[in-house]
C-alpha cells in the first residue's frame, strides 16, 4: 500500500498482514529479457518483458551481506561490553550480553533459515571494555592501553575470539571480522561515541602480532577487513599495513566506509588501492542518509536518497568493489533508537505505535543490485557508444555465476532518456530509462 509523506516519492506501508513481496527470480529463457524498474513516480520493482531483436525470501530482495556489532555501537539502547571485570586478561568473565543472546542471535538465526542464498555475516568491533582503554570508559576517544604484544593488546585480540566462540556455540558464524569500526573517526567523534582510535601503523601491528596470529590459532576460518573506514585514506593506509608482509598475511580485504566518499575520487582511492594489492578484495561496509541532519533525519519516500545509494553502488561496483553493505536493516521514526542520539536514515522505517514499516525508495534501490547479483558474480566490460553530457546514465554489467548477464542502469536526471543495449551474442534491445528512475535488466546468452 503506497503512502505519500510529502518528500517527492511515496513509501510502501507494511503491517503484520500485509507487505508487497517479489516472485521468485526466474532468469528467461534465451532471447528473452526481463525488467525490473523502480521510479519517483511510483514504480517498484515493477516487472516486465520483451525479447532481443535480431541485427545481422526469494520473494524478498535477497540481502547476503550482514554486518553486527561486537558488544554495543551508537545504535544500541546503551552502552556495554561483554567484559567488565577489571584486569580479567583471560577473559574468565566474559559474557555475552542480553541483546545478543535475546535479539542479535535469535534474529540471525531466523535470517539463515529463511534464505536460500548463503548468508555471510562480518562482525565490527566499536570498543573495548573500559578496563582495557587509556580513557578508562568505554565511550568516547581513547586508544587501546599499552602496545602491540603486550596484555592489552593479546586480550584484546582473544575477546574477538571469545566473541566467535559463544556465537559458534549458538550456531552462529562469522564469515570476516573488521579490525576495529573507523579507526580514525575514534579521534573527531562526540565525547559519548563509543570508539577506539588506531593510525594506520598501530592497526597493522596489532594484526601483525595479536588479532591475525589469534584468529589463525583459532578454529573459526573467519576472514580478517582491515581499516572499516573513509576512502580518503586509501591508499595510504593500505601501504603502511599490506606493505608489511607479515600483517598483509593475515589480510583478506580492506572494509571502507562511504560518508567522505566525495572528497576524494574513486581513482585515486580505490582504484589505486587496487592496482598496488590486487589479491586483497575491497568491500563497502557501511552507509546510510541523513547523518547530521538536525531535521529530517528520516525523510520518508525521499527518491533523492535511494538515488545517493544506487549512485555509489555503481560507481564503486566500477572501480574494484565487491560488495556493499548498508548501516542499519530498520529504524524507528526518529532515526533509531541511538543512545549517542546519532539519528540517521534508514531503507525500512519502523512506526511501533501503529505496528506498521515503511519500505522506501532506498530499499527499491537496493533491490535492484541484491535481489539480481549473487555472491560470485563478475563485473564485465561495458562500453558506451555516447553520452548526452546532460541526460548521463550511470550503469554496471555483470555476469551471473549461472551464465545469465546483468545490467544495472540509474537515471537521476528530471528527463526520459532513450537508450539501446546490443549484446553481440544476443542482439538489440531499444528502450528508455524513465526521468528519476533505475531499471535492473536481466537475460541468458544461448
């Protein structure tokens, strides 16, 4: 049921009975192919089909990625941490607390059921007891007590193991770990956040001589994100940690954030990142609208922030990134709950007092890359034969581990713009991307 809150484009309300649903994806058969378009105007995933011309959940949008807090972030109701026994340096009196044994774990075991697709999940730390920081308080700024290898820092590193543990005893596991959530943002955030501030030489060798050899020592194959913040220190922090051997050993991928992604382009940072450490995948792990913004922290059925994420998506997804992760799955009215009173945006606002969810065009959005890319799938060439310099499409291709292709195409601008698509082994598609629009295309080759 489509509701309009006055932002330029209407939101889809859901209740405990009702919500809009997809159909299960079923790619077409050879010459065939689908489209799915979200708009300003209204549509959402709006399915239809047509066939190449010839020139001489399930039924949800299917999420794999899902990042969760280790012990309390800014969008906890409180701060904690699972240990607070002062100079506990073995951890005897780690706990986890009631918001994963009772929330956080019974909720991801009911995702991992529900999908058919494996779910990855990737857990970020934002502090540390307050026992174990220079602040003596698990919020606000302050770094780990001591240096790499000493009590601190080994303790620290078996807390993410004790942290693996007790969800693997839960039937709960974890794909990759972040070394620590924005490393430097611990130096500028509000007095309250809960953080710990790293450089770039301290991450690499707290990796090098504590967190890489316990979570090899460990029995979890959990991959290891270094930095899990902005791409304006790229490549720079990649130099100082993958430059050192020993440290880049530990290394899966590097975790960036996309909130100062306007200050430096994409060549310069993730490109370049990519060319100097092309075995280390790069993996957008957090987003979201609506940061400081004293008003309007949620703006329901704003299309402008859909737009915003589909943006970088693609523009992200054409410079080496392998995937994208958005902040927070729900929020309430206001923009939480967050005890720091960080309020921001989120794709599904939830309204507690009618029992009702607001799906907005960011979720639309992000359908039309989750829902249509699998985990596996590759970027491949996509060449433009011309641009209207006023009326520019963003665009990304890919092809499906099944063999079927993918092309992803966002008009932000107020105007319809004609386009074709010409797959040399398949033919000619003549089509248009409505004004303020996205469209996902899918087809088989023969």
């Amino acid at each position: 049921m489509p509701k309009d809150f006055g932002h330029g484009s209407p939101v889809c309300v859901c209740d405990a009975t009702y919500c809009d649903t997809l159909d299960p994806l079923v790619v077409p058969a050879p010459g065939s192919y689908v489209k799915y378009e979200s708009s300003k105007a209204g549509k959402r995933l709006e399915r239809s089909e047509g066939k190449f011309q010839s020139r001489m959940s399930p039924r949800g949008i299917e999420y794999n990625l899902i990042r969760v807090p280790m012990a309390c972030s800014d969008f906890s109701v409180r701060p904690y941490s699972y240990d607070d026994v002062p100079k506990d340096y073995e951890l005897k009196h780690f706990r986890l607390a009631e918001e994963d044994v009772e929330m956080k774990i019974p909720l991801l075991r009911r995702a991992l059921a529900m999908s058919k697709r494996p779910l990855l999940l990737f857990a970020s730390p934002w502090t540390a007891p307050a026992w174990m920081k220079s602040n003596g308080d698990v919020r606000g700024k302050g770094t780990l007590k001591g240096k790499a290898g000493d009590k601190y820092h080994k303790t620290w590193a078996n807390y993410f193991i004790k942290f693996l543990d007790e969800y693997a005893k839960r039937n709960v596991t974890f794909w990759a770990v972040t070394a620590q959530n924005e490393p430097l943002a611990g130096l500028f955030t509000p007095p309250q956040a809960p953080t710990i501030a790293f450089t770039a030489a301290q991450q690499r060798d707290f990796i090098a001589q504590d967190l890489g050899p316990a979570l090899a020592r460990s029995s979890h194959g959990t991959r290891l994100l270094m930095l899990d913040d902005q791409r304006i220190h790229l490549p720079h922090w990649a130099k100082v940690v993958l430059g050192n051997a020993t440290a880049a050993r530990y290394v899966a991928g590097l975790a960036v954030h996309w909130y100062l992604d306007a200050i430096v382009p994409p060549a310069l940072s993730l490109e370049a990142t990519h060319k100097l450490f092309p075995d280390h995948f790069l993996l957008y792990t957090e987003a979201c609208t609506g940061f400081f913004m004293f008003r309007f922290a949620v703006s329901l059925g704003c299309w402008e922030r859909g737009d915003h994420y589909s943006y970088s998506i693609l523009t992200v997804m054409n410079h080496f990134v392998s995937g994208w992760t958005d902040w927070n799955l729900a929020l309430d009215l206001d923009g939480g709950p967050n005890w720091v009173k960080n309020f921001v945006d989120s794709p599904v606002i939830v309204d507690g007092s009618k029992d009702v969810f607001y799906k907005q065009p960011m979720f639309y959005h992000m359908g039309h890359f989750s829902k249509f890319i699998p985990e596996g799938s590759r970027r491949v060439g996509l060449h433009s034969s011309r641009r209207c310099l006023l009326c520019q499409l963003e665009h990304v291709a890919v092809l499906r581990p099944d063999g079927a292709l993918v092309l992803v195409v966002l008009n932000r601008f107020g105007r319809d713009v004609p386009f074709g698509i010409r797959d040399p082994a398949m033919g000619f598609i003549e089509t248009v991307a409505p004004a303020h629009s996205i469209q996902t295309y899918l087809w088989r080759q023969q």
